[in-house]
C-alpha cells in the first residue's frame, strides 16, 4: 500500500516508538513490538519503511555445488528505496545472517535499515557508515553453513512478532515496532498528532501543573 511520501518524511523525523505503539493499541493491533533483545547498533539512528522479509533455516553443513547466500543475495539486490531488510532467524546464536557488505550494498540501493532477530557482525564498520541496523545480538559467525534463506518475501516471525510483507517497521532506541500495512497511513497520522498534544502536556508539566490536572484536561500520561 502506498504512503504519501510527505507522511513518511514527517514520520521519520518526528515520530518514536513510544508513541506509534500507543496509538497502534488504540487500533487494535497490540502485538506489535518485538522482543527487547532486538536492538539498535546505534542508538541514535530511526529506521522506517516496508518490510522485505527472509527466513532462514538452521543448517549444519554446505551440500558441494550449492550457494548458500543465493536466495540472501536476490533480496538484498532486489530492495527499493526506503525498503527494510527483515530477516527472521532460529533460535540459538548460531547465525549473523548481517554484515558489513550487506549494509553497503543495501544502502547504495537506498534501502532504510535491516532488522533481525539474528546475529550482526562488523559492528564497527556499520556504525561508521551510519546504517541503520537492529538485530537481536552481535557475534562473529558467518552465516555460511550454519543458516541458509529458504523463502523471501513470506510472512514470517522476527523478533517475537508477526511481519508480513510491505508491513512498516518503525524502530529507535526505545525498540520496533511492526505496523500493518493497512494502518501504516493511519497510524502515522495519528502518531503525529499525538506527539503535538503531548508536546503540550510537557509544556504545562514544566510549567508545574500537577499531573492529575494535566491528565483530566487532555487523558495523555
């Protein structure tokens, strides 16, 4: 579903987390976030935009012939501007399905970020490059026979939560969100205007208005 691009830019400069996952349960979809282990590498980066998903499957060997980056490699040269890699991996640390390279070729294709509930690697060089990049831990391990993408563009679970393809994902430093497709418009413009009446609650907060009288004339806490 198509999102006025305006939307978006204003989404990504003003919104957090915090608030999207407010409004998210005021429409009815509270099984949003995932899981508080799936962090930024840099706490001052936002990522935004569809999600493009990859499902990786536990593996314990490279059968002779096969390449098993084929299918990680057709995402990642297939994302489109402001597009998110979401890539849901097993349980058990054993796979850093995101690197470095990755990062490059994805922001070269103006991608916004990656998420997974894997393991990232070459934190160092990502940081420097100012990607933005959630995963659900940092280790060395390859990939390479130990995970391998057996479908992309499927719904999957990352983190603890539901993602279906083309579903927002909205993350910062307080975690992500996952917003359904149909509700990302609605759920951005709602966002927005409840950050402008939260601006004025914390305007009368510092002014030292107590808290039940600033909670009585507009219900925001």
């Amino acid at each position: 579903m198509t999102i006025d691009a305006a939307l978006v830019r204003q989404a990504r400069e003003r919104l957090y987390t915090g608030v999207i996952s407010d409004v998210l349960d005021g429409l009815g979809a509270p099984e949003h976030a995932m899981k508080p282990h799936v962090r930024p590498l840099d706490e001052s980066l936002v990522v935004c935009g569809p999600a493009r998903t990859a499902l990786y499957m536990e593996v314990f060997h490279v059968e002779p012939g096969i390449n098993p980056y084929e299918l990680e490699i057709r995402l990642i040269d297939d994302l489109k501007p402001g597009e998110v890699a979401v890539m849901a991996c097993p349980r058990g640390g054993r796979v850093a399905p995101w690197g470095e390279l990755l990062s490059t070729a994805s922001k070269a294709r103006g991608a916004a970020g990656c998420v997974t509930d894997g393991l990232v690697r070459d934190v160092k060089l990502i940081r420097e490059m100012k990607f933005p990049v959630f995963a659900g831990g940092i280790g060395p391990l390859d990939s390479k026979g130990r995970g391998v993408v057996m479908m992309i563009d499927v719904p999957i679970v990352c983190g603890g939560t539901a993602v279906n393809p083309g579903d927002w994902i909205f993350g910062d430093v307080d975690g992500v969100c996952v917003i359904p497709a149909g509700l990302a418009s609605e759920t951005f413009r709602r966002s927005l205007a409840k950050v402008e009446a939260e601006n004025t609650v914390r305007r009368e907060l510092e002014r030292g208005d107590k808290l039940a009288d600033v909670f009585k004339r507009h219900g925001i806490l």
